[in-house]
C-alpha cells in the first residue's frame, strides 16, 4: 500500500471512531441532561408542595428560596394546615354596636352586668365579632356576637405577672382584667355602654373604631409556634443551613437565608383561627390542646407594648360548645 492511500485510510478511521464517540458523547449528554431536568422537576414538585401550605398571599416567587430550604418539611407544613379568616381594619365613618370591629361601643344586652375589672371600672371594647355576617369557621357558631374586653392597667388586663407562676395558660385564663363574651342572640335592646378606660392606657383608640372585613384563607404552622421544630423536623434555621451545605451555588448567607425562611414562615396580622406568632415566645407547652381563638397585631392604630401581638387560646371542645369562660389572653412585645 503507498503511502497516499495509507494516510487516507488513517483518516477514514479516525474519522469513523470520533463518529463513534461523538453518537457515544451525544447519549452521555442526552442522559445527564434528562437526569437534571428530572431532579429540577422533583425540586419544583416539592416546591409547590411548599407553596401550597404557605399562607395564600404575596407573588409566587416572593419566597421560592425558602420554599426551597423548606422542601423536607413540605408535607409536613401541608399537614399542619388550618383554616383562618385574615381580618383587614378600616375606619367606620359610624360606630355600629352590633358590627364586627376593633374598639368603639360594644352591643350589651340591658339587664346584664357589664364586664368591670377588679377595681370596679369599665372594661373597653377591644373587638367584636358578628360571626353570621363573617364566612363560616370550621369549629366556630355559625351566628351571635363574639366580644373581647380588656381593661387599661400596666398588661392591658392580661394576667402576665400571674403566669410567671405555677400553670402559666391557667393564669392567663383568669378573665379578671380582660373578658370574653359571647351572645348566641343579641337582638335584645342594647344597654348605654359606661365609659371605658383611658385610651391613653389601652393598645388602641376606643374611640376611633375600625371595622374588620374578612377573607377565608388556610395557612400552616409558623416559626414561633411550640410545636414548629417538631412538626417541621428540626429547627427552620438548621434547615436553611442544611440547605445551604447541600447547594454551595447558592448566593444567600445563612443570615440571609435563615432571615428569608422567618418570614415566610411568619403567622403574624389580624385573624380569626389559624396558627399563632409571638415576638418572644410561645405561652403553651408542647401538648397543649389550645389553638388560636383571635389574634390582633400591632399597625398604625394599634400597638400591643413594642410592635407586640396579642392572642387569645382556646380549648377546641370548648369552642365547639361555645364555652370561652376559659380562654387564655396573652401578648408579648420586643
């Protein structure tokens, strides 16, 4: 063989072998490929899984990296889900006594003693709730007025002294400085409401009523809540490190991230029902049966101590008999 068809022979060779691997690089690539493209879609899966259980508000990708560092508790947080109505407040150009509103005069039937703390003063009206006007709560009268009364000492009437002691929900639930009241029927003649408390003393302006509007909605456990670490399998901020380790990619630090994952799982706002959020810490232990009757956060009208919130607990066999002589009344503040 010359020389010339030699060389052309080697290159029909080569020529067919790096045909061979490059049909053999096309399939490696096709695969890794198809392997990324499943392992994104399991991740966007687990995502909206995320997504799902997060309180039905804000853009979708407002929070997609905490999604992300919360895929291991997606089901969980699925689970944990409970119904809520979030309450929006805005001015009554008239006060109403048998409205749903924060503060103005309470509906009280004639006949009846109205609520007094321990002094013999007047309690003010911190909210009322007319259930049959508002979207049915699983659990809750489907009718009637729910009203809550605080009183403008030092705790605004809630027994927080007390239950640094002994049974901390017990102490809180002495309904001494605060009440709860509920009218399964107020179409009785309403009594002249006394004079309340300074407002200069209380969160909030009695005297400048604000009427709530609801929307149905379903949101799960939050970060502050007793039994978060264990619904959620560890810490949420040791998931957002956890995270972190398994995508080195990602740009957050775990200040960042951990930060991002707070506020998504944040349970904070006005509400009736759904999952409660405190600024320092959880009054019920592990176990507890209570849920969150009502909650009220500190805005520009309202402010509970340093932007505080305010909850209110209540046993759920109680609630299904319309019994709140025993909820618990408890704020806390930065």
């Amino acid at each position: 063989m010359n020389t010339g068809k030699a060389m052309l022979l080697s290159a029909a060779i080569v020529a067919t072998l790096l045909g061979a691997a490059g049909g053999g690089f096309y399939l490696l690539r096709s695969k890794l490929s198809h392997s990324r493209e499943a392992a994104q879609a399991g991740a966007d899966q687990a995502v909206a899984k995320a997504d799902a259980a997060a309180p039905r508000c804000g853009s979708g990708d407002e929070h997609r990296q905490a999604k992300a560092a919360l895929v291991p508790a997606a089901l969980a947080l699925e689970r944990s889900q409970r119904p809520v109505l979030r309450i929006a407040l805005e001015p009554m150009v008239q006060d109403d006594t048998r409205a749903s509103k924060v503060g103005g005069r309470a509906y009280w039937a004639a006949g009846r003693e109205y609520p007094r703390d321990p002094q013999g003063r007047p309690m003010s009206l911190l909210a009322q709730i007319d259930l049959a006007a508002a979207p049915k709560m699983p659990g809750y009268p489907e009718r009637g007025l729910l009203q809550f009364f605080i009183s403008g000492d030092d705790y605004y009437g809630a027994a927080l002294d007390a239950a640094d002691r002994g049974d901390r929900m017990r102490a809180l639930a002495q309904q001494k400085g605060f009440r709860v009241a509920y009218w399964a029927d107020a179409s009785a003649p309403a009594l002249a409401p006394p004079a309340g408390a300074a407002s200069d003393r209380l969160p909030f302006d009695p005297a400048k009523p604000r009427r709530m509007t609801f929307a149905a909605d379903y949101e799960s456990i939050g970060n502050s809540d007793v039994e978060a670490n264990e619904v959620l399998g560890g810490d949420p901020a040791e998931l957002a490190e956890r995270y972190l380790r398994e995508h080195p990619q990602a740009k957050d630090s775990p200040e960042e991230l951990t930060d991002q994952v707070a506020d998504y799982l944040d349970r904070g706002g006005h509400k009736l029902g759904g999952h409660p959020q405190f600024t320092q810490s959880d009054p019920r232990e592990s176990g507890d049966r209570r849920v969150l009757l009502f909650q009220l956060d500190s805005d520009d009208e309202m402010m509970w101590g340093d932007s505080g919130i305010a909850n209110f607990f209540i046993d759920p066999d109680d609630l299904a008999r319309a019994d709140f002589s025993r909820v618990s009344y408890h704020w806390d503040c930065y």
